[in-house]
C-alpha cells in the first residue's frame, strides 16, 4: 500500500503485548529482587541464570504427534545445512529450564540443590489489560530431597522476602495445603476412576469463585451460573461429595483442630495419612522456628495447584483490603504461589526427582508496596546546572563534577541554552531539586544562584504574594559554599 | 530413529551456542553492573528496560527486497488470523531499541533523553570458544544534543566507571578520535568516490592488525599477508596515501601536540576542521573537570568504529599485561567502545536527531577484573547445620534459623542423614566455612560442636601430626554462644 517504491518508516511501536519499562519502573523492581536474592542467599540458595532459548524438546512443548512446539511459547526453527534444525524457543517460566539445568549438570551440583533465579519469561498468549506476553518471575526451589523440612523452609523463605520487601507482619499469610491430603479424599470416597478424578479437581478449582454452596451443585448434578448458563456436575451423590467438601472447609481454630477434620475426612486413607503427617510436620517445623499461625498457616481451602503439584501447595496472600476498579473493598490478594512437583526432572533422566519450590509474582508484589505507599514516591532527579554562557560550558562541567564527587546526583543542561525558561522547565520535567545558576555577573562576584525547586514549587501552590516575597527559593551562596548548600536543600526535602 | 513408538527422553542440553551461569558468575556482574548503574544514575542517567522482543521492522534487520530477516537475528513469524503476522525478533543490542524508544516515546521524554540500559541481547551466529549466542550489554546514551559536552560526559562517565569496579587509574585509558577529522583527510586527498572512500575505511580498519606499512601498502598496490596470499590494495598513490597515514599516526607528545598534527594533515577541509575542533572542546572539558590525558586522552590510532559512527569515537583499553595463550605477554585489550550517531532515529521520524553513546563489554570487565583478582575469590558458602538424631529436625531448624537472623548465610541438612560422612562432604561441596553438630549427647549437656572447616582444611594441607593434635579444628562451645562462635570463625577466614 506504499504509494512510492521507497521503503516505508517502520512504525516505532514495541509489538503487540510487549512494553518498556522506564526510570524507577526498572530501579524499583532491581531494588526489590536484590533484596529477595538477599533472602535467597541468606537461607543458602545459590544463584542461576539459565539461557533465556531452550530447544523446544527440553521445555516438552512439543504438540502431540506433530513437530511444532504449541502456540503457547515463541518459537523458530534453527537453519541448519539442511535449512531443517531444532526447535528454539523463549523458556516460559523457570521451573522448566531448571529441570533441564538440573539433568544437565547433576554430578556437579550439590545434593540438594537450593537455587533461585529471577529473570524475564514469555508467554505467546493473548495479550490483555495489564497481562504482556514478557515478565518477570523470581523463583527459589530445593530439587533432591523429599523431606518436609525443605517445603517448610520454602514457606520460612518467603515470609521472610515479604517482610523484607516492606510487606509488614499482619498483612500477609503464607497458606499451605496438601495435594495428598486431597487424594486420601477421593480415595476414601471412592473415586478412583482417573477422569472422574480430574472432574472433582476442575471443580474444587472454582471453590475460589463460587464458594461452599456452589461446588457442592457442581460436584452432584450441576448448577445455574450468574450468566444464566447451566453447567453440568460430575453427578456423584451428595454423600459422596461431602468428604471433599469436608476438606475444602476444614480450617479450624488452630493448625491442631484444621489438622483433626482433615484426619477425618480421609478415613482410612493411606496417602491422606501421609498428606496429613506432612502438614503437621510443617507446621511443627515452623512454629519450632517462631513462624506462628499468623504468618504460615495450614488451610485446606487453598486450591489453587492443587491440580499441578504432588504434595504440599504454598500460596501467599496479601490481606489488607484496596479499592478494586468498581470502589468496591476487597482483600489484594495473591502474590506467590509454589508447592512440591516430583517428576520434572524425570522427562530427561528417567529418575524421579523430588523438588519442592515457589515463585514470586514480581509485577503483583510491587503493585502492592506501590499500594502500601512503600514505593513510587517522586522519583528524585538530578540537581540541574544551566548554562547561561555557552562559552563557559567547561566552568559548568567543573561545577557539575564537583557536585557529583560529593556524592549528589547532578548533570549540566546539555540542551539548547539560549533560553533560559527551557531549561527551567527541563529542571521541572527532570523532578530536578535544584538548579544551580551561574551568570557572568555571578562569576565575578565569586557566587552562584541556587534555585531550591521543592521548596519554591510548594510556595508557589500555597502561599500569598506576601509570602512569596517573605520566603525566597532562591539563594545566592559563595561558589566554594555550593554543595554544602545542595545538601540543605536535599536534607530539607519533604519537610516544610 | 527411535527404536520403539514412546517418545525418546528429550536431551538436555542448552541450544548450540547459549550457556547457564552459577552462583558467583551471576552475582559478581549483578554486583558490578549495579556499581555501573550507580555511576550512570549520579549524572543523571534514566534507567530504560525495552522489551525483548523488537518487530523487525523497528530493528531494520530485513533483507533487501526480500520479506524475511536476515540471518544474524533470531526471528519468528507471529501467527495472525490469516496466518502471516509481523516478523519480530530478539534484539541483538541495546541500541536499535533505544532509537524506536526514543520515536515512540519522544514526546514524553525529555531533551536531551540520558538513558542506561542492561540486559541480555541475542545474535544469531555462529558460536566458538567463548563466543556466546546471548550476552551482556551495558550501555549509556544522550539522544537529542550534538554538544560535544555531551561526548565528553560520556568519557568522564566511562573513566569513572571503569575506577567505581575496581580497575585503577593507570590500568586504563579512554582513547577519543572523530570520523569527522577522517572525512576532513579524505576531502584534503580528493577521495570524494564513495566506494573509494570506503576502501581506505576498511583498509585503516585493518591499522590495529597490519600497523603503519602495512596500512601503507593496502592503500597502494596491496600486500603479500601472513598466509601468503596477495591482498589487492585500493590503489592510490604514496602522495595520495599519505594524508590518511599522517591522520593515523599523528599522536604527539600531548594534545596540543596530537591537535597540531590533525590541523596539519585535514589541510583547508571544513569537515576536517570541525573535527578537529570538537576533539579540543572535548579535552578542554575534561581537562576543566581534572581528566587528564593519564585518563582520557586524544588518539587518532583508534579507528574501531570509524566506520559506524559520525563524530567523535571512543575506545577504554585496559593497559595492563597478561599473559595469551601461548604465554606471551599482551595488554588486556579494549572493554568498551562508543562513539556519536546523529541518524539512528531518522529512520522511524525523517528527523535527525543527534546521539551519542557508550557500550561497556560486561564479559570483557568481569574477566579483567578476575586477572586483577577483584572477584572470583572462593564463594563464602552457608554454615551447615547438620542432621545427628533425624526427629529432631524442629531443634535444627531453629538453630539454623537463629544463624540466619544473626544475619550470617546458613542452611540446615536436606539430604539423607544416615551417613554423617555425607554431610561433612556436602559441607565441603558448598564451600562451607564452619559446620554444628548437635547429637543427643551435646543436646544433653546444652552444648555443640562447631568445626572450623577453613582452619580444618589449612591444618590438613600444612601442618604436621603433632601440630594436627595441638590445634584442634573442633570446638565445643555453649548452645547459647553458638552464634557468637560462628561470628569469630568468619572473622578468622582468609587468616591464620
């Protein structure tokens, strides 16, 4: 559609479902995982960085039967003499590359292996509202041991890396459930047909959503939904779907008395034994360590991964309320989510591996310190030296060195000078909280100007004319006083 | 070629070309890479993280007349409805991205834009020892100033980079040239030929490798290389050539001197002149700012980059020696490199907008800063708390617990603790400084065992039976002091 044969501009768009992040955007969240590696590290886990391409066999996305990799990961095909190679593509979360990792380099990595990793992962997915198709996760997962003692201290971790991003105790619970615990259910129900199985695991998965009452009409003969659609149940009889129902709601007063209607709802189950032991066991281990109810608690309402993970599910929520979009109060919700996972490792090895882990929902925990008013406060931008004769630039640069060398954030206006309202406004876009003006007339009285922009911005939103004349922002001080200045203003910052 | 029907276990194994990175190689160039953003935010630098995923189209990497990319990006056809969507691409560096940032965003941005970026870039090559498919940039830009303050700042900023990591002053040296000075010798020669033009640019390409004769001979007639093979030359004159080797070889005693040289070869060329120019306002202000030519200094040998930038150009070599491969003694070489680009936005606007830059190579610094013995000490690993009696797992989880809130790494055994010899091995594997036992005997009388595993491992290696016996590396200390214990042994490593 070119209307000449010249090569049309590219459009300056990221692609679709992709963003930039700028300034504090990047700064902030660098801040908050250098102090999540520094809980990751304290606890003994080393770090990892694996390649952002895997082949698309060692991620096992493969479709069934054919040789493309699904559309849920962005894929390529190597050119190889025979234009015919591997399948690339953009690992889509970290579990999967640290299976690989770990099959790789077993024999020389300790057992076990506590590694975290945090980085970016893609997603080829309909992008929508606040959903891109690259972000980041941050995760820290123990891979060879079965033991408890590794999901407790997986729990332990995170509590720690909430409080320590400025989540404050009281506005957080780490929950835990227990996926065998679920199945000592249904094998004391009697369900053992696997379809039927994953039927009651599809629903209990909208417990979340439609609570008690509804998947007790989904798990018999199905129920009426909001939009006035009917949707089927899995037809067991009310009988049969009260142990499962037993389960989801058994949350007692205390971990002992959730502990006791969880023992009653698997019967004689084996596997519910185990699932229950577990539990305990966990919750003994924490509450060793001084993490009570309050921060990690046994909840067997938590159902989400119960469907993907093969012992204890983690789930941290964050419990103060915000306004959702309607004004409406509700809790913020979840922020992490982990729990154990046996056979990842096991694709490439043929070994089963037990791995416990957990991963941190990056862009969710910053939203809410942003929420908590721990992070997004004006950026603090450099102090702007203007240049009032451009013949002198050297003299500007000497004085932005000196400034620097003091340890203040500071730059020159590299603009264009002639005017000198622009580069004002500059030092406003800037979030700048001073600019330092040097004249000629300065420069031969041995003086500076130093224009203290926090302080004159609130003058000139509050004060009358009387008290803008009474309190300059501006200050004349001897050159050599300059940066003892600067460091008053800065000091001053957020008072007055 | 699989034998039977069942999928064949998926290989692990990253993809040709692509590595992991553990522990230590993760953290030391987070560790530096955070001291560089540290330098680049005090003058005034934004943070700016683009996505990962560029169309290509944004990234200009489509073939002539052809719809595909060209084979030095990795790329991938998005499926739209019709299933033919955009091209898009990993970015292969930090700077095509910048200037589709800079398009789309420019009116939010202000002018002059100073922004830092790091982060992973992909080419699609071919890999060899140490050449890697994914890799570290780590770049500073100011777009929108032709101020040749602007380049100057970027040099200041490198010096101080370069200090702030640990290379000291008189290990390095910022080297500035200008490709306007060249095109300046190219007018005072009358090589107004394009192609001509860029023969003698790839010919002084080869400086660093051939030297001054070999220079001398590839502008004229050509040259016999190493292999034996006759190399044709672009065939000028020795009076034509001349010109382009006194550029090059005009270093001087100072920059006075190095300036006088340059006036001297460009003739009357206006081009040539502003080049020159600009290479004198750049050492007047760096001067003003107390870089001296020990620093940053004025060179006109370096000619990497002529080709690619439009004014001034600049290189950090590292000066100190190490040894090659095969022994030899050689500087360590070039660690960044940068230069003035006025057309990269064009592309997107039709409007020049003057740039200029600077790449710090991060696998380049990390290794010099390794020679230098900055980094890649032996990794501090976590005290282990091992297993002695496995039902009591609760106390050692609190013991490990009171380590790690003291604020001193430590983990608690998650192996199998049957064989206590294990433990001990797997202490060493980690680089532990200090193991605790606690057996049921020491539980009793409100003691444990702390081994120093630094002084163990020194006393094995030196010393004799008999001193073995008088320094014991074991020590029983109170439960209560434990930590206090564990304080004195870290403060004892790396002496005795």
């Amino acid at each position: 559609m070119a209307k000449d044969k010249k090569t049309p501009r590219p459009r300056a768009e990221t692609p679709k479902g992709f963003r930039d992040y700028f300034g504090t955007e990047v700064t902030e969240r660098a801040e908050m995982l250098a102090k999540i590696a520094a809980v990751y590290h304290r606890y003994g886990f080393e770090a990892l960085e694996s390649s952002a391409v895997e082949t698309v066999e060692a991620l096992g996305k493969f479709l069934p039967d054919v040789d493309r990799p699904n559309e849920g990961v962005f894929a390529w095909q190597e050119a190889d003499d025979d234009g015919k190679g591997d399948w690339l593509a953009l690992r889509y979360d970290l579990t999967a590359p640290l299976a690989r990792v770990y099959a790789q380099h077993r024999n020389d990595l300790p057992t076990p292996y506590r590694r975290y990793a945090m980085g970016p992962v893609w997603r080829n997915e309909k992008p929508g509202p606040g959903r891109f198709r690259q972000f980041y996760q941050c995760d820290a997962d123990t891979v060879g041991t079965a033991s408890p003692a590794a999901d407790a201290e997986i729990c332990a971790m995170l509590s720690d890396c909430l409080e320590e991003v400025g989540i404050p105790r009281g506005d957080y619970v780490v929950r835990v459930n227990n996926r065998k615990v679920l199945n000592g259910v249904l094998e004391a129900m009697g369900v053992t047909d696997a379809g039927q199985a994953a039927d009651v695991l599809r629903t209990i998965d909208k417990f979340d959503k439609v609570g008690e009452a509804g998947v007790r009409e989904l798990l018999g003969k199905g129920r009426l939904d909001a939009s006035g659609a009917y949707i089927d149940g899995v037809g067991l009889s009310a009988a049969q779907a009260e142990p499962v129902l037993a389960f989801l709601t058994s949350k007692g007063a205390d971990v002992a008395a959730t502990l006791a209607n969880l023992r009653a709802a698997i019967g004689g189950s084996p596997i519910g034994a185990e699932g229950v032991d577990e539990l305990e066991q966990i919750a003994a281990l924490l509450d060793a360590q001084g993490y009570g109810a309050d921060r990690i608690d046994v909840d067997p309402s938590v159902v989400r991964g119960l469907g993907y993970y093969t012992g204890p599910v983690f789930e941290a929520e964050l419990t103060f309320e915000i306004l959702d979009d309607k004004g409406r109060k509700r809790q913020f919700g979840s922020v992490s989510g982990g729990g154990r996972y046996d056979d990842l490792v096991k694709r490439f090895t043929g070994q089963s591996v037990p791995a416990t882990g957990v991963s941190i929902g990056v862009d969710r925990l910053l939203a809410a310190l942003r929420e908590k008013g721990r992070i997004g406060g004006a950026a603090q931008g450099p102090v702007v030296v203007t240049v009032m004769d451009r013949d002198r630039m050297a003299d500007y640069m000497q004085m932005v060195a000196d400034i620097r060398n003091a340890g203040i954030r500071a730059e020159v206006y590299l603009g264009n000078p002639k005017n000198f309202g622009n580069q004002l406004k500059y030092a406003d876009r800037r979030g700048s909280p001073a600019a330092v003006i040097e004249g000629a007339d300065e420069k031969a009285r041995g003086v500076v100007q130093v224009k203290d922009l926090i302080l004159g911005a609130k003058i000139a939103e509050n004060a009358t004319l009387e008290e803008w004349k009474e309190r300059p922002s501006q200050f004349e001080v001897p050159r050599g006083e300059l940066v003892a200045k600067l460091r008053e203003i800065l000091a001053g910052e957020g008072q007055g």
